[in-house]
C-alpha cells in the first residue's frame, strides 16, 4: 500500500512538473449549494423526509493543462450540505419516554420544523474537457472525486408539538406540547471524513486577461455520515450553481 501511495504522489508530481510551460490558470467561484440528505436503503424513520435546503458554496482552484483539450483542477471548496423536514417527524426514545411506551418502541413523533446544517472543507480532484464556441466563448466538463473534512454540524429546530405513537398523528402521548425552538451541535455524532465524486459543466468568455463563467454541477458523498444508527442513516449530496472568474498565470 506504501509503495502505491509514493507511486501516485510521484505520478502528480510529474504530471505539474511536465507542465511548467503549459497553460495555467488559477480561479474563485462562489455561487449557491442546493443540498439534502437521502436515506439510500436505509429504513430507520429519522432518515427519510429530507428536502432540500439552501447554502453557501465557494472554492478556489487551479487549472494545470495536459493538452489543448484536457486539464486538471484541484480544488479546495467550502461546500454546505444537509437538509431540512416541516411535519411529522420521528424522534429516537429517550429513556424519561421510554416507560410510558409500550416495549419495544423505537421511535415516537411529533409535528415541527428541523433543519440540519452541515458544512465541509471538500478537496475534488476534477479532470475537466474544454471545448471552444468562438474565439472568446468556450465550455467544459470536468468530474472526479473529492475527499471532504467536517466543519460544523448543527440540528435547528423550531415550533411546538405533543409527541405522538403513530407517524400519523392519532395517538398523543399525555404529555402536552412540547417546545421544540432549539440550536443542538451534533458534530460529535457525525463521521468527520467523507469522500464522494463531483461534476459540472459550464460556459464562459474571456474578459480582461481572464475568463468569467458561470457552471452548474453537483457531488454526493459514498459514506453514511452518522456514527450510530439511532440519528437516521444519511448520505450528503448537493447541486450547485457558481459563478467564476480564472486567471492566466502562465502560457
């Protein structure tokens, strides 16, 4: 495994060194992360019900040409994730709940908002394909994948409820309504690492002695994002909208 991994950081390492005299370009973009979080095959109740949600997303990268055609772009992205349910939800059983429930209850519900923010440092290794329209208009294509390092990670939640047995709202516990207006930092119960691949394509122009674009893409995460199961079994995922400018450094 050691000698693979020298392998490949050599394998990098002559990849920039061969081009020292070919196009570089170094870049910001900054745009709108559309996340959510999908249960996959789970089938625990606190995973399914996400919709999406709205974030920043923002990265700077750079673009090391191969040939006329094909480029490398690593990035280092600030990417949002997460999601967001408005109604019936389910709730794990805590144990001051558990000896009014019949046994062998997993999960009790209740009716309010909740919104999970969860923010990465994401590093995607992108191959990407240029194509000319014109002589100032261009578009591209690139994907890979990404390794990404948790952030930050909180549950917002708002509103009042009584907690009920049913998802369907017909049988409340005798409890009364209980608040739900509450900011909780579940970094602890998350996986810090995740990988997953990412894509976009996009148009742009010259300007100046760069180029402005704008692109659409998106990146999903392979791994479960929780640490147990009693929080729901989730995978992140997200589309994104940027605008961006790119910079010749070298020709």
């Amino acid at each position: 495994m050691k000698n693979h991994c020298l392998a490949a950081v050599a394998a990098l390492v002559c990849l920039f060194s061969a081009n020292v005299t070919a196009q570089t370009w170094l870049g910001l973009k900054a745009g709108i992360s559309i996340p959510n979080l999908s249960a996959g095959s789970s089938s625990s109740p606190v995973s399914k019900g996400y919709s999406s949600r709205q974030g920043p997303d923002a990265s700077v990268f750079a673009i090391f040409h191969v040939s006329g055609v094909f480029s490398i772009q690593p990035e280092i992205n600030y990417s949002s994730q997460g999601g967001k349910k408005n109604g019936a939800q389910a709730l794990p059983v805590t144990p001051d709940v558990a000896q009014m429930l019949p046994p062998g209850t997993s999960y009790i519900y209740a009716h309010f908002k909740s919104e999970v923010k969860i923010n990465y440092l994401m590093i995607p290794i992108l191959a990407r394909f240029d194509f000319k329209l014109s002589h100032k208009w261009f578009w591209y294509v690139d994907g890979g994948p990404f390794a990404a390092f948790l952030l930050s990670a909180h549950n917002v939640t708002s509103g009042t409820s009584p907690l009920y047995l049913d998802e369907q709202l017909t049988q409340p516990l005798p409890l009364g309504d209980q608040p739900f207006d509450n900011k909780e930092n579940i970094k602890s119960q998350l996986h810090t690492f995740n990988t997953g691949v990412a894509a976009n394509i996009g148009i742009g122009c010259g300007l100046g002695k760069g180029r402005l674009f704008l692109e659409g893409g998106g990146n999903y995460g392979f791994l479960t994002i929780q640490k147990g199961t009693v929080n729901g079994e989730n995978n992140t995922g997200a589309a994104t909208i940027r605008l961006g400018y790119q910079l010749a450094l070298k020709h």
